[in-house]
C-alpha cells in the first residue's frame, strides 16, 4: 500500500465450493469453474474462481459492488472508501432450499454478497 498511498482496495472472498463436472478443467475464470465476475461501479474488475481471493485498487469515495455468475446475480451493495482503507466483500450460493428456489424464481438476486467490513491500512482478516 506505500506504493500508491492515495488508493483504497476492495477485497472479494469466493465461500462457493463449486465442483465442476466437466471431464475437461476449465478455464478458472470460466463460469463453468464456478468463477464469478465481479463489478465495481458498473465496470468489471476481474473474476474470482471458488474459494479463491480477487484484490483490486480503487480510489477513495463511494463505490458500488455486484457479483455474477453466468445469469445470475448479486443485488448491488453500495460502500465508502477513504484513502487506505479495505472494504472485504464475500460471495457465495448458498446450498439450501430457499437458495435453490432463488435460482429459479429470482435468478436476479440469487447469489449472495455479503460486505464483510473495513480494514485499516489494507489489511484483510
């Protein structure tokens, strides 16, 4: 964080155990391997593969988060930044029967992010 003192970073967790079974690996950052795409302030940052880490600099202020996955989706969470500052998020699909109708119904709003809070100084848990 001393290299760019003026950012602030957010932090996203994969919690989705996603086992493909596709004969082939794919691609990690493919749906099919249980990547989601995560977008901040309407522009995507990049994917996050199951159980991994995606970190990505942006600059202070107000942000706004989702996650997708294939034609699935994460309502928007809206946070602040200061300068230094770490916002940690968590996505997931929940493996239950209410998440399993949300697939279905309200494919729109099945996928679960959770704003995990700020860390001072860019420090994650």
């Amino acid at each position: 964080m001393d290299d760019f003192p003026n950012l602030a970073t957010v932090v996203v967790v994969s919690q989705y155990a996603y086992v493909s079974r596709h004969w082939v690996k794919p691609d990690p950052k493919s749906s099919r391997a249980g990547a989601f795409e995560i977008f901040v302030d309407g522009r995507s940052i990049g994917y996050v593969p199951a159980l991994a880490t995606l970190t990505q600099d942006v600059g202070p202020g107000e942000h706004a988060i989702r996650a997708r996955l294939r034609w699935y989706r994460s309502a928007t969470l809206s946070f602040e930044l200061a300068r230094g500052e770490s916002a940690i998020f968590a996505v997931t699909i929940p493996k239950t029967a209410l998440s399993a109708l949300k697939l279905v119904f309200l494919p729109l709003r099945s996928i679960t992010l959770v704003d995990m809070g700020l860390r001072e100084n860019g420090m994650a848990p």
